[in-house]
C-alpha cells in the first residue's frame, strides 16, 4: 500500500514538473519571439522549385522532377502547394498528344522569396556578428 502510494506521488510530481518546463518553454518564447519564416517557401523541396524558377523563366514538370530529383507524387504536391499560395502558376497544354505541364514563378512569389533570402541574410548576419 506504501509503495502505491509512492508511485502515485512520484508521478504525479513528474507531471507537475512536466508542465512547470512547459510553462517555462512559453515563457521564454513569449520573451524572444523573432518574425516566423515564411513555411510554404521554408520548406527543402518547395524552396527548390521556387528558387529554380526565378533562376529559369519557366521549367515544365520534367524538367522540374529532374532538377530537383524527385518523384511525380512528391513534385505534384509541393507545387500544388505553392500554386495554391499564388507563388507559382501552372500551365497546362499539348504538344502533339502529349500533356505539357509548365511553371512559372509569380510576382507574389518573386516577393515571397526575396523576402526569404533578406530574412536568412539577416539571421546570418546576425550569427556571424556575435
């Protein structure tokens, strides 16, 4: 009977100090909150196609899957992403009887990413000055 009543005291203090650190976490990011990156660019694969395209006027889908490595699946949904955010717009055609996909970086992309890169320069600046 002790010894249940140990255990239940000793979780019941890991659970207090459990929310007592989380408590502390919020605190601390109340106090050095820094303005958030952008998440539909700050992601590895849709920040690759979004900087491929303002390197290129346009890439069509293969062109794109190749560059970056990826597969249809994985391609398709990071650009529907970014096409849903108005960052890039798709063109869909045909030459002969093949299906051409094409992207193109948007004004509101070009803005999105060199407010990025500013944010990033910014950061290292930041860490090289310390």
């Amino acid at each position: 009977m002790a010894r249940q009543s140990a255990l239940k005291h000793s979780s019941r203090k890991k659970r207090e100090a459990t929310a007592s650190s989380l408590q502390d976490v919020r605190v601390v990011k109340g106090k050095h909150s820094a303005p958030s990156l952008d998440r539909l660019i700050h992601e590895r694969m849709r920040l690759g196609i979004v900087s491929a395209l303002a390197a290129n006027e346009s890439l069509t889908f293969n062109e794109l899957k190749n560059l970056m490595g990826t597969t249809d699946g994985n391609l398709s949904v990071h650009a529907r992403k970014l096409e849903d955010g108005g960052y890039i717009a798709c063109t869909k055609s045909f030459e002969g009887r093949l299906p051409k996909t094409e992207y193109k970086l948007t004004a509101a992309g070009k803005r999105a990413l060199e407010s990025y890169l500013s944010h990033m320069e910014t950061l290292i600046h930041q860490m090289r000055n310390r």
